[in-house]
C-alpha cells in the first residue's frame, strides 16, 4: 500500500515539474512574439531538474533558466543587445586581467576563443 501512494506521489511530481516548465516555455515564447523580430533562433536545452531556452535574432536575445529541485524553484531572465566588435573589444580590454577567458566569454555572450582573439588583437594594437 505505501508503495502504490509513494508511486502516486512521485508521479504529481513528474506531473507537477512538466506543468512548471510548459509555463516557462508559454511565457517565454510570448516574449518572443513581442519583442523579437520573425527570424528568430530559440534552442531549448532539459536536463535533470533545469530548462534553459535560448533565443536569439542575431541584435539581441534572451535565456531563460528554470530550476526546480524540491520545493525550490528558481527563474531567471536575461535580456542582452549584442555588441559590434569594437565595443566587445573595448570591454573586453576592460576586464582583461579581472577575469578569466571563459568568464569574459559568458559575460558577453561569445565564446572563449573569440575573447582570445580579440585579446591578441588588443596586444597587437597596444604594440603599435
């Protein structure tokens, strides 16, 4: 008997976390149809207890990360408006030496190896 309603139990969870999370991804997509352009990229990423959407028009973006573990639920959201190169690059020789290459890379929303080569392009104009 305790097993059957501890069966029931977990499957409201389940129940429960896909509610959750399909509210997420109703809000967000909401989000999109207002406030991004048509041709906009959206990638959503499920593991264990946590959802991150990601959308992107190529101008600005949004990622959206939902967690729930238990009776903790935790939202949040990120809106960003990308950079042009010469602004990166100035913000980036901003943070050189305070942060590492990879943190850089996920502060600006670019990867690692674009921070590396803007930083060799930093040195190299430095040299100049």
């Amino acid at each position: 008997m305790n097993k059957l309603k501890e069966n029931t139990n977990q499957k409201k969870l389940v129940q429960n976390n896909i509610i959750q999370v399909i509210n997420v991804v109703e809000n967000v997509i909401n989000s999109i149809k207002n406030n991004f352009s048509e041709n906009v990229n959206c990638s959503i990423n499920m593991s264990n207890n946590k959802t991150v959407i990601k959308i992107n028009d190529g101008v600005k973006g949004a990622v959206v990360t939902y967690e729930e573990n238990g009776n903790f639920q935790r939202q949040e959201n990120v809106q960003y408006i990308k950079t042009t190169p010469d602004e990166r690059l100035q913000q980036v020789e901003q943070l050189m030496g305070k942060k590492t290459q990879a943190e850089i890379a996920s502060y600006l929303m670019v990867s690692q190896k674009t921070i590396s080569n803007d930083i060799k392009k930093i040195k190299k104009n430095k040299k100049s």
